[in-house]
C-alpha cells in the first residue's frame, strides 16, 4: 500500500536539500519565528535516523525549520535501542507518516570496521555495521567496500526497523508510514537516493 502522504513528505525534503544546495535555504532563517508556533506541541513530518557526524545535520542538509523533524543520531545510524523507541514514538503517538535513514560517505564507523580497526568501542552497534561490510564482501565484483557498506548499512538499518519493532512493522505494512533511504555525500552536500531497501 502507498502512503501519499509519505511521498509528498518525501518530495518536500528533497525540495529542502535542492534549496540547501542552492545556497537559498529558508529552515534556519525562519527558524525564530517558528518557535512560538510550536511551542505547546509538533507535528513532524518525518522521522531521521542519521549518524553522530558533525557534518550530518538532518535539519540543516534538509532545510527544515523547528518542530518538522524527529531525529535520532546514533554513530554509524544503526538500530540503537534509543532508535527503536525514537521510532515506537515516532509510529505510535506522533503518527509521522516517513522514516528517513540517512548514511554519509565517510563515516568513521563503517571505515573502522571495513578496515579491521578494532578499537573495542561500540559493541553490538558495531556488529551491525560489520555484518553489512560482510555482506557487501560475499558480493562479486565490489571495488568500492567503504562506500557499498555505507549503502548496505542504511539498508540494514530500515530492514531492522521493521523487523525488530511491532509498531514499526504495523505502521509500514497498513501503508500508514513507509521508509526511504539516503546516503548524505559530505564532500558536496546533496544526497544519494537508494531506490531498494
Ligand atoms: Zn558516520
């Protein structure tokens, strides 16, 4: 089922990064005068699941002002049990139609793990990112590993999203919300769409 509410929300980001990338934003400008509008309750419109990066600022690269986005940052955006109650609330009580993950190229935890860097942070949430760098290696013909497990690791995570959350699962199969996924390129500031997730 297709949720029309979904793609329009999908379209009016994309709109958001054509206008950061334009150098012509409006989110951070008007972001004063949003404050009282939402200052006894919001409607975001999307959910972000995105990295710790510096560089990855969801509402800034989407051009979005205060109260449009529900946003958890998580290194590597793997599914953190922050995540999935981020995203529980975001189904359940908020009714936000999008979930957004987003990776970025140069991420320091997925090129820690495809470079065999162990530094004995992260414990599970670097499993995950290592179990997409594994699957990206069983593929033939890979010559990009860091970027392939970029995208294979915003893959993983929206897969996880709907297997390991009850509420995220009803939510997507009753057409009410559904998931994207995007690689955020840091050397240029637009975004890479990943068709299949
Ligand atoms: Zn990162």
């Amino acid at each position: 089922m297709k949720s029309e509410a979904a793609e329009r929300t999908w379209q009016e980001l994309l709109a958001g990064n054509r206008r950061f990338l334009a150098g012509t934003p409006t989110g951070v400008t008007s972001a004063l005068s949003e404050v009282p509008k939402v200052a006894s309750g919001t409607s975001p419109i999307a959910v972000v699941v995105a990295c710790v990066d510096s560089r990855v600022a969801p509402e800034i690269l989407f051009d979005q002002p205060v109260g449009k986005l529900f946003v958890a940052r998580v290194p590597g955006n793997v599914l953190a049990e922050s995540v999935r109650w981020t995203l529980d609330i975001a189904m359940a009580v908020l009714q936000i139609p999008l979930v957004v993950v987003l990776g970025h190229t140069g991420c320091l935890a997925v090129r820690e793990v495809v470079e065999g860097k162990v530094t004995g942070l992260g414990g599970d949430l670097r499993l995950q990112v290592a179990e997409a760098a594994a699957a990206v290696r069983l593929r033939a013909g890979i010559t990009d590993l860091e970027n392939e497990t970029i995208r294979e690791n915003v893959r993983a995570t929206a897969r996880l999203l709907v297997s390991e959350s009850e509420i995220v699962r009803s939510a997507v199969t009753s057409g009410r919300t559904e998931l994207r996924g995007a690689v955020y390129r840091v050397e240029d500031g637009s975004l890479e769409l990943l068709d299949s997730l």
